[in-house]
C-alpha cells in the first residue's frame, strides 16, 4: 500500500473541465447549473477583502470559502432561476453552496486527498464530487450529517487521532464553488464533477473514511521524518 500512496499531483489525475460546461461559464450560468440541474440551494458571497489570501476572519478550521462568506447574500432555493438569480448574481458574485443541507464536505490536504481518491477509485468505491482548492485542500462531498458524528465515525474506523489534518464542513459553513476564484490564490476547480445521481446521493461518509484518514496519517508521519529518511 505505500506503493501506492507515493507522490501525486494534480497533473497526474484526470480533472473535470473548468467551470459547468466550459472555461468561461458566468457565476449566474454556474448558479443556474447548480440549482437546476442539481438541486442544491446556493448563495451569492462577497468580494474579498483586503487581507491575506486564503484567509478567513471565521473559527472554521481550513474556512471552504475564504473571505467570501462574511455578508452572505440570500440563498436560493434548489430549482430556483430567472430573475432572481440574475438580481442575486448581477455583479458576479462568488457562488457559496451552503454546507449541511445537501451534503457536507471533508477536507483534506491535496496531497494525501488525491493518494486516497486513486486508492478509492482503484477499489470501486463511489466517491461524489470532490472539488480541488488553490489553498491546497482538496474537498470531498458526503452525506449530511457527517459533520455532527465525525468523532465518532473516525473513532469506530479507528482513526480517532485528533491531529489528523482533515475537519468536516457542515451547517453554517460555506463551499466556494467553481467558477469562484479566491483572491490572489485562483480559481476553485471539480477534481469530479457533480452528476444529479451524486448531488442528490452523495456517499456515507463510512465508505470513504478510513482511506482519507490512512492517507493523512501518512501523509503527516513523512513530513516528521528527518530529512535523512524522507529522502
């Protein structure tokens, strides 16, 4: 298995195209897209401030949407389009899906994230959409609710190391969602893409677990490693 857990980029997976359906999709396309085709409930999230890139002036461990939910317009209801998603996305306005409706989100540092999505995907597993970060986190979409019963959930796969690198992003949270861009940092990018079978369903949290958490562990055991043994 460390084989298999060796080094990883982006680059060597295959990324959905930017944006819903190309490079150039408008916030209001992608809102449109979201809430039509998938079901979800978005919201319109502010211009970022003037601080530094990729931070957040929340309490969330590893913030998903950085800066941008601070005043955070009015949602729209899933199936919702026309006028008022025109009215809420008129300035285009970084698009936030709220976390704990539909899914909630595991997030974990790219790096051991893409050495467990081979490693799941290898095993048949049904991963939902994951989204890539340009703060270097890669997010995981799972059922609602995993938030609320992570410590629980890790401690029956095991895993109920509190220094493990990955939080849950549930109710309250925010998830900038492509096309966004975080400021001075780039653009929010689906490592894999949502389909309506994943939004509606996306994966018990169970399923995919104990690979993400194996994956951090090593993932933070070789960054204690003298560097004499790293090499």
């Amino acid at each position: 298995m460390d084989n298999l857990f060796g080094e990883l980029r982006l680059r060597h997976l295959r990324l959905a195209p930017r944006g819903i359906r190309h490079h150039r999709a408008t916030a209001l396309q992608a809102a449109a897209e979201y809430t039509t085709r998938l079901g979800w409930t978005v919201a319109a999230g502010t211009a970022p401030g003037a601080g530094v890139p990729g931070r957040c002036d929340c309490a969330a461990a590893h913030c998903a949407a950085p800066g941008l939910h601070g005043g955070a317009g009015p949602r729209s209801s899933a199936g919702l389009a026309g006028p008022e998603l025109r009215r809420m996305w008129a300035d285009d306005a970084p698009v936030l899906l709220p976390a704990g409706l539909h899914f909630d989100v595991l997030d974990v540092p790219a790096q051991p994230g893409l050495q467990a999505l081979v490693r799941l995907e290898r095993m048949g597993t049904q991963v939902g959409p994951v989204l890539a970060a340009p703060t270097g986190r890669l997010l995981f979409f799972v059922a609602p609710g995993t938030a609320r019963r992570l410590p629980d959930l890790l401690y029956r796969t095991g895993w109920d190391d509190a220094s493990l690198d990955l939080v849950c992003h549930g109710t309250g949270a925010y998830v900038a969602a492509p096309p966004t861009v975080l400021g001075g940092l780039g653009p929010m990018r689906w490592l894999r893409r949502p389909t309506r079978e994943s939004a509606a369903c996306p994966p018990e949290a169970r399923l995919l677990l104990g690979t993400l958490a194996y994956a951090c562990h090593r993932g933070r055991a070789r960054s204690t490693e003298p560097a004499w043994l790293a090499s």
